[in-house]
C-alpha cells in the first residue's frame, strides 16, 4: 500500500474514532471543522471517500480539541462567576 494511502486511511481511522468518543453526530462535527452540514454524511460508511481539504479541516478541529485544556465543573463555574 503506498504511504500516503496508508497515511489517508490512519486519519480516517482517527476521524471516526474521534466523532465516536465525542458523541458528535456527523453533522455536528462537520459544523464544528468548518464544513458543510452534508459532509460527512457517508463517513461511517466503509466506501466513504473524503476529500483531502475535508481530511485536513477535520484533523485540524481533532488536533485543537486534543490540545484544549479539559474543563472542569470548578472552572466552568468560576468563569460564569466571572461573567
């Protein structure tokens, strides 16, 4: 298999696995990486075939999420306080 196949299909794996463990439905997500509602329609589908530019928006969202802080119910709190 040629590398950037392999490396095609790792982020699809990452992508699935994310939405997964997020709970987001597909059109969510689609929302959340900048997309179009209907993006990710078919992307729990064995066959679904996303662009690159769709790969590269949604690794970009996954790559910020993983990075961002995890909010707990105290600092939710305080920042409503703050507010």
């Amino acid at each position: 298999m040629p590398e950037i196949t392999k490396s095609i299909n790792e982020a699809i794996n990452t992508i699935r696995d994310f939405r997964a463990a997020s709970g987001l439905s597909p059109s969510a997500l689609a929302l959340r990486a900048h997309l179009s509602r209907n993006a990710l329609r078919h992307m729990d589908r064995a066959d679904w075939k996303p662009t690159p530019e769709t790969v590269d928006k949604l690794m970009i969202y996954i790559r910020a999420q993983k990075r961002r802080p995890k909010s707990s119910p105290e600092r939710a709190r305080q920042t409503h306080e703050a507010a």
